[in-house]
C-alpha cells in the first residue's frame, strides 16, 4: 500500500494483531486510526513479545489513534513517531 501526496489515513476496521512483518509493505501513511469496536494488538503476540521496528517505521506513520477498547502497542528502540 503506497499512500499519495498529502496526509494519508490507513483505518484498520476490525479489531487485529499486527507484527512488525505485518507493515512491510505499507509506505507513505501518516496516520493509523484503530478499529473503535475491539482491541487491536500491534507489535506482540500471544505467542512471543515482538516490538514494531524497521518495518513500521518506514510506513512514515506519525500519529496514532487508539480505538474504543484496550489497545496494545510495543514499540522497538528504533520506532520513530
């Protein structure tokens, strides 16, 4: 996913888990909206504890905002927000 020119939104629209991995492929976005319904997980799992790192933080995401629920984030030492 490439964003355009300008501020660019990715909205996650269901409650998810994401890794790191999950954000390889997504450059150009500004902003991340979590789902408002359910929790959202980014960076750990229920199998291991993993941060967001390289891959999140070539997205050019700056600003992120949390849902209605319990979010989740672990971040790496060399995320940038």
């Amino acid at each position: 996913m490439l964003g355009g020119l300008g501020k660019d939104t990715l909205t996650l629209t269901a409650a998810t888990d994401i890794v790191d991995a999950g954000f390889a492929y997504i450059t150009n976005i500004e902003t991340l909206i979590l789902d408002a319904t359910g929790p959202s997980t980014l960076g750990t799992t229920s199998v291991g504890a993993t941060s967001l790192g390289s891959n999140f933080n070539a997205t050019g995401i700056t600003s992120i905002k949390g849902g209605g629920a319990a979010d989740t984030l672990s971040f790496g030492a060399a995320v940038e927000l």
